[in-house]
C-alpha cells in the first residue's frame, strides 16, 4: 500500500484557533470538500465520518481524508457494506439524524449533512444547530 503524505495541518487546528474562518477561506473548503465526496460518491463509497478532524489543509486546497469506517452501497468485495444495528462510528455532532438513528441505512445524503455541519462550524463556529425560534434576544416584530 502506498499513501500520499499531506503537509498541512486540519481544519479542526484552525477551528480551534480563530472559531470562525473568512467566507472565502471556508467556501472552498467546502468546494474542495463537495469535490472528494462527489468523487468518492461516484465511485459508490460513503465516507461515514465527515469533520474537520478529516480534512487536511495542504498547500490552498483541502483533502478529505481517513476512509477507515466507510462503507460502499454496492456489493463490491473488499469493501464494508453495513454497520450493526446500534453500532455509532464516528462524530455525532457531524451526523444525519438517519445515521444516528440506524448505522446500517447510511447513504451519500448523510455525507452531504455533515458537510453542511461543517460549513456551518466554519461560518458560525459552532457544529450546533441553533433554531432561531428560541433565541431570548431575537426580535421578529
């Protein structure tokens, strides 16, 4: 086996330093990301595992990486197909609430939501989502 060696750091280093990253820095971030799930989609492997603990900062672009608990949607030998029942692997806070629920019916969908999760960490600098309906200081009068 022969792995490509990444000089960088991880999203989540930058995170932990500034909480919030410029709108240009984090959109392609973001592309670059949408990019290797796009790639990684087409050839029928979900990744599982979507954060910024996986996304290598290398030279102005971003490398989504450690493919340890990803799954193929298809039958291919080699490849994981599903999780056991009631088994969670990876970030809850980066997961599809269908992921959360049941491990075994993850599809590229719940990649997609953690990618939204982590452009929203990039933007607001919090994984959380907060629904505005709630905040004490918000005024829709």
């Amino acid at each position: 086996m022969v792995l490509e060696f990444i000089e960088g750091h991880r999203l989540r280093d930058d995170l932990n330093k500034r909480k919030v990253l410029d709108q240009r820095v984090a959109l392609g971030v973001v592309m670059d990301l949408l990019a290797a799930l796009d790639a990684a989609h087409q050839a029928s492997i979900v990744h599982r595992d979507v954060s910024p603990e996986n996304l290598m900062l290398s030279k102005g672009r971003c490398v989504l990486i450690d493919f340890s608990i990803g799954m193929s949607t298809t039958k291919d030998v080699g490849m994981t197909q599903a999780t056991k029942t009631g088994e969670h692997l990876g970030r809850v806070d980066y997961m599809a609430p269908e992921q959360k629920k049941d491990m075994t019916r993850v599809d590229e969908r719940c990649d997609l939501y953690a990618a939204a999760v982590v452009l929203l960490e990039m933007l607001s600098g919090s994984a959380t989502f907060v629904d505005g309906s709630q905040d004490p200081g918000r005024n829709d009068g």
